[in-house]
C-alpha cells in the first residue's frame, strides 16, 4: 500500500548561491510511503503513516534547515522519515523548486530519491 502526500507547498532557503540563501524560494514536495501491511478492516491508523501528521513534520523539517543542493536536503531527510516512520517500508520522495532561477523558463526543477529499509 502507498500513503502519499502530493504537491505540499512552502518557502524556504535553500539553493546554491548566496542570493538563493538570502531571498528565498518556493519548493513543492511529494513523499509516498510504502506501507506493507494495510490498515484494512481493523481501521487502526499507527498500522499506516498518518499523512496529516508527516505533512506537518515534513514542512518543519523542511523549512527549519538551509542547504546548498536539493540532493544534500533529501539525502539527510529520507533516514529521518524511516526512523520516523518505522512502519514505512521505504519512502520515494520528490523535491522540486517552483520556477527555478534559470536561463529557461520551467515550471519546477528538482530531485527524486528513494530510500529502503536495509
């Protein structure tokens, strides 16, 4: 089963030079939970990650840091949720930043990493 929390918002500091750091941008997050064993019948939720309760944590976890690279960010993240979440089999996360500071127009540009329990 998937849990999943698609296109959370919020502004933070990241990026790569000074003026990113300082300024600001928005980044949009998706985080999907492998879960293996469903809540089902029993409609017990501590048997599933509580999406309610992960969006609240990824946005202050998220925003409370300040990194260079989007690819630094996730890679520190994704051992966090797993500990977090130990009903989590693995977590596939996706961290874009809304209309990057390019040569180009786009309408994101980001990272995708997926991490697992040993």
């Amino acid at each position: 089963m998937i849990v999943f929390i698609r296109g959370l918002e919020f502004y933070a500091y990241h990026g790569y030079s000074d003026e990113e750091q300082a300024i600001g941008h928005r980044y949009v997050v998706d985080a999907e939970f492998t879960v293996a064993d469903p809540v089902g019948n029993d409609d017990v939720l501590t048997r599933s990650v509580d999406y309610g309760e992960a969006g609240v944590f990824l946005l202050d976890w998220l925003t409370s840091r300040q990194r260079r690279t989007l690819e630094a960010l996730l890679a520190e993240l994704g051992p966090v949720l797993l500990d977090r979440y130990p009903q989590a089999l693995g977590v596939r996360l996706r961290l874009a930043k809304r209309l990057p500071p390019a040569p180009y127009v786009a309408e994101a540009a980001g990272v995708e990493m997926t991490f697992t329990r040993d």
